[in-house]
C-alpha cells in the first residue's frame, strides 16, 4: 500500500511562487515516477508536469515550461513542485500520483497513476 500526502498550497498573487510538497509512504517502488496533475473547476484534470525518480528526468507541459521545477529529495521521500511567476489560470487542485514504471519518461495520462494523493488547492488572483 502506498499514501500520497500533498501540502505547500495556498492563495496568492499573480507573479508570486508557491512550493508544493508529496510525500510517498508505505511500499516504495524502486522506479518511481512521480506525476503532478491539476484540476480547475469545470476542467479535465491535466498533466502538468512529472519526473522519473531512478533516471532524475523530468518533464513538463508546454503551459508551465520555464516556470515550474520539480525535484526529488529521496531522503524524505519527497517530490516538489515549485512554481514561480504563477498566473490566474494556474488556479486549481493540484494532484500528485505515482506508478511504478521502468521508463525513464513519465506518462502523462491519468489512468497509468496508480496512487494519488488528496490534492491541495492552488488559487492565484490577478
């Protein structure tokens, strides 16, 4: 069994930054991806961006391209999303997942997730 614990969310400004946190517990898998997906109101849930634990690869959708990084603190267990220069249409719930998956590239369907945690909301206002 494996739990997904999200934190760093909140309410700001537009041009301001956040950092979000996920937290993998219980059955790690040995390849990881790990995958932030968000979902604004009235919206599909969308891919925004993920990476490969064992490869350190990460890759983003072009809307957050140069302004979001993720990282990796496998001491904690913990991936981060840090958003800078964030913008109203950032506003939404944001999800992690995980899967356990060989490739050094990550998914960006939902349905390859396995594990999500319960979302934090994520508001920016203009």
């Amino acid at each position: 069994q494996v739990q997904l614990v999200e934190s760093g969310g909140g309410l700001v400004q537009a041009g301001e930054s956040l950092r979000l946190s996920c937290t993998v517990s219980g059955r790690l898998f040995k390849y990881l991806h790990v995958a932030w997906f968000r979902q604004a109101p009235g919206k599909d849930r969308e891919f925004v961006g993920g990476i490969s634990w064992s490869a350190g690869i990460a890759d983003y959708t072009d809307s957050v391209k140069g302004r979001f990084t993720i990282s990796r603190d496998n001491a904690k267990d913990t991936t981060y999303l840090q958003m800078n220069s964030l913008k109203p249409e950032d506003t939404a719930v944001y999800y992690c997942a995980v899967v356990n998956d060989q490739s050094t590239s990550v998914s960006i369907y939902r349905a390859h997730y396995d594990y999500w945690g319960q979302g934090t909301q994520v508001t920016v206002s203009s």
